[in-house]
C-alpha cells in the first residue's frame, strides 16, 4: 500500500468508527500528507518508517520553529495512525512508541470580562436598531442573534453556526446539540438568546419575502457549499463588531466568547463538571484549563468568608 491508500483508509476509519468530524479529519488529513512529503524526501515510507526517522522528523519541525504544541498535536496524528497500522496487521510495530510527546506549557485562556461581553451585546444590538435597509437589519440581526446563543451556550463555534432552525423553536429550553464525535448533548439557554433569535427569524423572513424563496432548515444559512453560515464569516462579523465597540479585535473570536462563557460560569459559583458538560469536553482534564478561575475564586472566598482572615483586618 502507498501512503495515499494508507492516509485514505485511515481517515475513512476515523470517520466511520470514530465518528471524527470534519475538522478533525482536514487537520489529520494535512498532518499525515506532510509527513508523507518528508518520508517521501527521506527515500522510505508510512510501512517502512523506523522511529530514528521520526525523531529527525520532529527535530525538523522544531528547527522550524514549530510550537511544542503543534508538534504534539502532529505526533498524536501519526500515533493513531500506526496504531491502526498495527492494528490491521500492517506493521508489526509502532514506531512512534518509544518517543516522548514534546512537553507543552499550556497557556491559559484569553478571558473577556463580564463588562466586555456586555460592551459587545450591546453594540450588536445598536447595530440592529441603526439599520435602515432590510439586508442590513437582516445582518445585525444575524451576528446579535449568533453572539446572544453563543454567551447563552458556550457552544464550539462549528455547532453553532450548523445549527439546525428547529434546535430554536419558540417553547424550547434547551439545545440538542451535535458535537464532536457525533454526540449529542443538552444546552441550557436563557430568554435573551431566544429573544435575539426570534427577531433575527422575523428579519430573515422580511429579506426572503421578495425573493419568493423558501426557508432553509439552517437557522444561518449561506448559499456555500456547507449550506450555512461558514466559521469565517462569523469570525470576520465579530472582529469588525469589536473594532466598533472599541475592544481589541485582535483578542475577540468566537472561541475567546466560549471562554467567556465557561469561566464566568466558574467565577459564579458553577462547578466544573458542569462546565464539562455544557462544553461537550469528553475528558474533564480538558475543562481544567479553567480551574485558574476557581483557584481565583476560593482565593477570594477564605479572604471575605475565613474567620481568621476576618480577625487580620
């Protein structure tokens, strides 16, 4: 087999078995084909690759100036790859055993203050009231209605802007969101994002009224190829939005506000677990990024509520 058909039925694996979702599949797919052209480079390949081979590979990518981080996340790649290798009967080894993953300092999460989401609400609800043009208020609409459900939700931004209109309906109370990996989990959201929703709808039937088209099943539908809005797109509204309401538009992404969301949850009294669930983490280590916040938190507990830090003042 030639790395391609290796590559090939790899991520057909992952997608069918694991239920891999399609970023994780494009990111896979370009970690192993670079490996591929380095091998290529190298005169050997996937089947016949020693692990010497693939410490002069992460040795390079380190001269590159490639961050702890990414490197882990490429070997992580190749791991599962030999794995299922060994797994049907390809190799008789994982090469990629005896090497240590490259050690990372996690870096904590960029956080906007509570003051900061409400800043940028309220900007993108001054730019639904300024609009004068039925695209226009269409639009504002929109990015309110994507910015109230994703402070409301936490929601990767992918399970956002894929969302489905009937996830929105008038009496519900909760999402059933489709995360990674397929699973389905339940989201909370409160009366403001159903508010925003709702007069985002109204606005998308105005502008498709003349049009004489018929609704798409997308609450934020594009006519691209995904048939919804695209995580670009978003991104792209929402720095532009920042820039307005004086934030710095470089710290502001979909993802910052899902920070937002689970650590406002922390410093509010929420637990972690249940933080856990609302992101759709499957590892609670994962979740612990946030425990800063915690720590912060019942920093800030024994100095108001200790008795003997009552008796210091």
């Amino acid at each position: 087999m030639n790395d391609s058909l290796i590559i090939d039925s790899f991520l057909e694996m992952m997608s069918a078995e694991r239920g891999a979702a399609a970023n994780t599949l494009a990111a896979y797919a370009n970690d192993l084909e670079n490996f591929s052209a380095f091998l290529h480079s190298s005169g050997t390949s996937i089947i016949h690759v020693e692990t010497d081979e693939l410490r002069q590979w992460l040795i390079g990518l380190e001269s590159d100036g490639t961050s702890a981080s990414t490197q882990a996340r490429k070997l992580s790649a190749l791991r599962q790859m030999f794995r299922f290798l060994f797994s049907e009967g390809l190799r008789s080894d994982d090469p990629s055993g005896p090497i240590d993953s490259p050690k990372t300092n996690r870096s904590l999460p960029i956080v906007m203050s509570e003051a900061d989401v409400d800043n940028l609400l309220l900007a993108a609800q001054e730019a639904v009231n300024a609009a004068t043009t039925v695209s226009a208020r269409l639009r504002a609409s929109r990015l309110h209605a994507l910015l109230e459900l994703l402070y409301a939700t936490g929601l990767r931004v992918s399970e956002l802007v894929s969302l489905p209109v009937s996830a929105t309906r008038k009496d519900a109370r909760f999402l059933l969101v489709t995360g990674k990996g397929n699973k389905e989990r339940i989201v909370p959201f409160g009366d403001k994002a159903k508010q925003a929703v709702a007069a985002y709808l109204v606005a998308r039937q105005a502008a498709l009224k003349p049009k004489g088209s018929n609704a798409s099943d997308r609450l934020f539908p594009s006519s691209g190829s995904l048939g919804h809005l695209t995580r670009q797109h978003f991104a792209r509204d929402l720095k532009a939005l920042a820039g307005s309401a004086g934030l710095p538009a470089r710290q502001i992404s979909p993802h910052v506000l899902r920070h937002a969301f689970a650590s406002h949850l922390l410093q509010n009294g929420a637990d972690l677990r249940s933080v856990q669930q609302l992101l759709g983490h499957a590892d609670i280590s994962t979740t612990q990024i946030y425990t800063h916040v915690l720590e912060e938190r019942l920093q800030q507990l024994v100095e108001t509520a200790h008795p003997l830090a009552q008796m210091v003042r």
